[in-house]
C-alpha cells in the first residue's frame, strides 16, 4: 500500500517558516525574510497578514516558547533547525493565537514533520503539541516559568530575552525601568504615520484627528494603537514612522536649528521628511543606495548623495548635522524582535567606534556655532549619554544644550535617546 504524501504547508506557515528560517539562520533582517518569502507566489492578503503576525510575534515571544518546549521535549536540540521552527510557530499560535484552533496548529505541524524522511517525528510532534495546548492558563502564569530559575533565569525565560540584555538594563536603569523596558519589547509598538507631503493630508488629518483611539498627535503626526487597519488605504499609502522617534527630534527643538540641515544618516528619509515639515532646508546623505531611491521617490525635492557619515564631505556647509546614529537597537526591540537573538555584547564595541567616529566627522564639518543633533534607538548608556559625555570630554568647545530619552512608562513601545550639541 502506498504511503500518504504530506498535506503541503498552509501558504501562511509556509512563508513565515521560510522567513524565520532566513532570519535565524542567514541572518536577514525579519521584514527583508518576509518581503523575499511573500514575493515568491501569489498568496491571499490575509495569509500575508498572518504570515507577518506569526513572524513578528514567534520572535517576540521565542524565548519564552523555548522554555515550554524545553518542559516537554527531553532534548530539543536533537531537532533539526527546521523541525525545531516549525514546532515553536505551532506553539506561538496554540498560546497566542486565540482564533486559531488548537487543532488546526497541531494538524499543519505534525504534517510538515512527515516531510524528513526517516525520522519518524509525527508521533512526537502530536504528543508535545497536544500536552502544550492543555496548559491552559498556567502557559500565562509567571510561576510556571519560575521552576528552578534564578531571578535573571526567570527573567529571561518570561519576558524572552537574552540575559545579556536583562542583566545590562537591571544593573544599569534598575529594577522598576528594566522590568517596563522587558515587558515593552514583548508586544508590538504603536503604529506611527506622517502625513506631510500626502496630497490628502488636510482631510486624513481632519479624519484622524477625531478618531478616540489616537494615542498622541504632533505636527501631521499620528501614534495609533498597535494592530490598527484602515479599511481603504489611501493612494498614495501613507508614510510609516515611529512616533517615538519623532518624539526625540522634537525633545531638541528643531525650529530654532540654522540651516541648512545635513541629515547624514538619513535611511529612507523619515526624519528628513519631520524637518521639512518644520521649514528647514534639508540635504541628506546615507551609504545604501536603496534607502536614498526611497528617499526620493517620497521627497523629490531633497538634495541627496551617497556617502558613509564617519568621512562624508557635505557639499555644503551644514549649520545643523543631525546624526541618526547606527547602534545596538535595543529600544525599538518591539519592532525589530530580531535583534535581541542576532546582537551580541562583542558588536557593541564595533558599533561605539563607528559612532564616535561619525561623531568625529561632524564635529570637523559643522559650521562654528552650528549644533550636532544625535539620536540612537537603543537602551545602552554606553552608545547615549557616555557616548555624549566622551565627546564634549575631547572637544571641549562644544556644550550640551539638550538630552533627552523616551519615558519608561511611553505606551508607545520604543524609546530613543537624543541630544543637542554645540560646538562653537
């Protein structure tokens, strides 16, 4: 008699696996696994939708999933990495996929376990699934994450979280900031849209505006809770931007900065599109081609070229660099989940020479009595305010106008560290 094929993967499961295999393993960044996975065929909008939730929110939550799985399996590591995946996504979704059935996650599993020939796991993959499914509530309960753990053990394995990075904000903001800082960085940030530049900004302004679920509003930007859809996007789409960033721009008071404007980490021109909203003449720079196309397919009227900001010569004397520092990125880990299980506590001295390199160059092109905005979006003193201390330590001409960080308590899920330079 013949054997039965395997039922092929769901397409939602199938493009997230793919993109969380990328992502672990070839070390893509999520949202770049993602667009390569759900460019591979046609796949229903709503698949698409849950392939992201199912990404975004394994990495979340993988640390704590690691450990549930550790309470049923004898040796996880024995599964290969595919197999090992797979069973932690069919967990993600039995404990935080309430309108997935159960059974509907144990089924997709246990038949893509038959696709390793030989190994005989679709018998194991049913036993642990079903056991992880009558957990009930206690999945949710912090006790049951407390056997035989240490504080920091604990706290790892709740809030699912590399130690390295528990222990850095224990020590260093204390236990009330890093436990707010923890439980951040396991849900998703708010969402954030621009509106300036839209020819329909008047109108979704006046729409938004009203809306009572609306978090906070400055200038033509929105904070709006997590999750939220809009049931016909505009065309042209609006412009995504973290409100928390937009927060640390606006901490610096950027209408009393004198023009022009260098923004020479400018990515895809998020914060340049805030300083045009305020008046200001702005040229930008940035090293990946890609990100400066985008800029200028959404502001055509900047000013761009391609340079690295530790030895880029502005073609004009900037009054005002603003610096969005490369760092650790350990403050939007909401967003990008990926980084706390890719960033390790080596990178970082990498990341702080850059940065003072980058530091260096501005503090030679600036204009004398100009300013140096710098923003980082992480949570590591050493990249923020001991970055700033070390640089007014070597020139000392320069002063301190401004610092500022996101409030722990911010329920926006991000938090950046900005401050405001002069060098006379």
């Amino acid at each position: 008699m013949k054997a039965r094929s395997p039922k092929p993967l769901p397409p939602a499961r199938r493009v997230a696996l793919e993109a969380l295999y990328r992502c672990l393993f070839s070390r893509q960044d999520i949202q770049a696994a993602l667009d390569v996975a759900l460019s591979s065929g046609t796949i229903d909008p709503r698949d698409a939708g849950l392939a992201t939730q199912l990404s975004y929110g394994y990495l979340r939550l993988k640390g704590r999933i690691e450990y549930v799985l550790s309470r049923f399996l004898k040796d996880p590591g024995k599964l290969s990495p595919k197999m090992r995946l797979a069973m932690g996504v069919a967990v993600y979704e039995i404990l935080f996929l309430d309108k997935v059935p159960a059974y509907a996650s144990v089924d997709w599993a246990v038949e893509f376990s038959k696709t390793k020939p030989g190994a005989r796991l679709s018998g194991l993959f049913n036993a642990v699934l079903r056991r992880i499914s009558e957990l009930g509530d206690q999945a949710h309960d912090k006790d049951f994450y407390r056997k035989d753990a240490s504080l920091p053990e604990f706290l790892t394995r709740w809030y699912s979280c590399p130690q390295w990075i528990v222990d850095l904000w224990w020590v260093t903001y204390g236990e009330d900031k890093a436990i707010k800082y923890l439980e951040a960085q396991t849900g998703p940030p708010a969402m954030g849209i621009n509106l300036f530049g839209h020819p329909d900004a008047d109108e979704i302004f006046t729409d938004l505006a009203g809306a009572p679920e609306i978090l906070d509003i400055e200038g033509f930007s929105f904070a709006l809770p997590a999750g939220t859809s809009f049931e016909e996007e505009p065309d042209p789409p609006l412009a995504r931007q973290s409100f928390a960033a937009r927060q640390a721009i606006e901490a610096l008071d950027p209408e009393t900065w004198s023009g022009p404007v260098w923004d020479a980490c400018a990515g895809r021109g998020g914060k340049t599109r805030i300083l045009l909203e305020k008046g200001l003449k702005v040229f930008a720079s940035d090293p990946h081609t890609g990100r400066l196309s985008a800029l200028q397919k959404e502001l055509p009227g900047v000013t761009v070229f391609e340079a690295n900001a530790a030895t880029a010569v502005p073609p004009h004397e900037p009054g005002t660099i603003l610096l969005d520092l490369p760092c650790s990125g350990l403050g939007v880990l909401s967003r990008r989940p990926d980084t706390k299980w890719k960033r390790k506590t080596k990178d970082l001295d990498d990341l702080i020479k850059l940065q003072a390199e980058i530091l260096d160059n501005a503090a030679q092109r600036v204009k004398r009595g100009g300013r140096i905005a710098l923003i980082t979006c992480t949570l590591n003193p050493d990249e923020n305010e001991r970055l700033t201390a070390r640089f007014l330590k070597k020139y000392p001409e320069a002063t301190l106008k401004r610092e500022w960080t996101t409030p722990p308590e911010s329920p926006l899920g991000e938090f950046f560290y900005s401050a405001l330079l002069e060098v006379r």
